[in-house]
C-alpha cells in the first residue's frame, strides 16, 4: 500500500499535467486568430488549474476563469474577447499579459489576487471593468 506523498502522487500529478498541457494546448488551436473570419467559442475554465496558458491572439467569446489557479506565465495579449470576461476570485501565480486586448463586453477582475506582474497595456474595455477587492500587489501595467 503506497501512502499519499510517495512516488504514485508523483506520477499521477506528472500525468495531469501532461493531460493539462494537451487541453490548453487544444483550446489554443481550435480558437480562432483574430484575423480569421470564425465562430466565437465560450469557454467556461472555472476552478481550472492552468499551466502557461497561452490564448494570445485568439478570439473568445464568453470567458469564466472563476476561481481559477493560473500557474507561472499567463498570455491574453491581443487576444479579442467578445462576450464577458470573469476573472472573479482567480489566483495568478504568475504574471499575467492583457496587452492590446480587446474586451468588447464588461470584463470582471474582482476579488482576483495576484502577488505577480499584471499587464494591461494598451488593452482596450469597451464596456468598463470590475476589480471590488482584487488585489494586484505586483507590479501592474496600466498605460494606454
């Protein structure tokens, strides 16, 4: 009997994470560049755990990251987000790049937490953000 801690947790959370990756990974191709004439796809990755995600560039419609775990660096940069975006309650533990985004509908970022660099440069907020009791204590990136 093999007891929490030993070398089949190891195992097990290394196979997660290969199984991690393959879906980001996934969700990054099938979502389409914003030069491409597509389909908007929602994604609702609430209570995810994600690993350098890397959506830069692509077009989303409705995004819920509610409570997610966003480990080491999370890329959003020039991505066109084109229904709401929910960042409520998320835990970056890593920087995080909204540069040159485009939120078309209200963007949420309340009670999100972030102890890492958060960069909003030249993002654009077509119908405003939240951001009630987030806390960016890293630095954060506000130009326009």
């Amino acid at each position: 009997m093999k007891l929490r801690g030993d070398e089949t947790d190891e195992a097990e959370a290394r196979r997660e994470e290969v199984v991690r990756v393959a879906a980001q990974r996934l969700i990054r191709d099938l979502l389409p560049k914003r030069a491409d004439a597509a389909p908007t796809f929602d994604l609702d990755l609430s209570g995810a755990r994600t690993n350098r995600l890397d959506l830069s560039g692509r077009v989303i419609g409705r995004l819920l990251m509610q409570r997610a775990q966003l480990l080491h660096r999370t890329d959003f940069s020039g991505t066109e987000f084109r229904g709401r975006v929910y960042f409520t309650g998320a835990e970056p533990r890593g920087p995080v790049t909204f540069a040159s985004a485009v939120f078309r509908e209200r963007a949420g970022f309340d009670g999100m937490r972030s102890a890492n660099e958060v960069d909003f440069t030249h993002a654009e907020f077509r119908r405003g953000a939240t951001v009630d009791r987030a806390e960016f204590a890293g630095a954060t990136a506000l130009r326009q």
